[in-house]
C-alpha cells in the first residue's frame, strides 16, 4: 500500500469517477487507474463496483476509505510539522539561541 495509492483511492471514491479524480491530482487518468488498480491487488480485492453506469465503492472500498482519510491527514500533519521546523531552524538566532530581535531601517 503506498501513500499515492491511497490519494487516489480518495479521490476517486470522492468524485466517483476516474476522470475528474486524474485532473484534480494533474495526472493522467491511466495513472490514476493503475494507482487503484495496484491498490486492489495490495488489498486483495476490488474497492470500486465498476459493474454498472455509476461508479461506487464496494463494501471493503468503504471500509478502507476512512482509513486512507486518516492516513492522509497524518502524511500532512507532519509535512506542515517538518516545514514549520524548517522554516524555524532557518531563523536567525541572537543570544541564548533565542529568536535574533527584528530590525528596521530607518
């Protein structure tokens, strides 16, 4: 299960559709579809009822989503986390590796 697997996992299953799920992540829906498609042969079975005109999530295809929702929401949390570290260790540091004062020119 890789993390680009399941955000397109989440997306289809938000749009129910392949198409609008590929131009929302600016990828080719190919792209898309392998990413499920690979997704599913993790998971030893299909997420999407693709049987009929509409596109739906099979019962283990709602039962990963929310798990994928949470996966998701952690792999950001902690990107905005190390970016804030970054952006903070950046800093200039004064005295006692306390935040440099800010000055301005008169």
């Amino acid at each position: 299960m890789q993390f680009q697997q399941l955000r397109a996992f989440r997306e289809v299953a938000a749009e129910l559709s392949f198409t609008r799920a590929a131009k929302n992540l600016h990828y080719a829906q190919s792209t898309v579809t392998a990413q499920v498609k690979n997704l599913e042969e993790d998971v030893g079975t299909e997420l999407f009822d693709r049987s009929r005109r509409q596109l739906s999530l099979t019962e283990a295809g709602a039962r990963l989503l929310p798990h994928a929702e949470r996966i998701i929401e952690i792999a950001e949390a902690a990107r905005r986390e190390v970016a804030l570290a970054t952006q903070q260790a950046q800093r200039p540091r004064g005295h006692r590796g306390r935040p440099a004062p800010r000055r301005t020119l008169l």
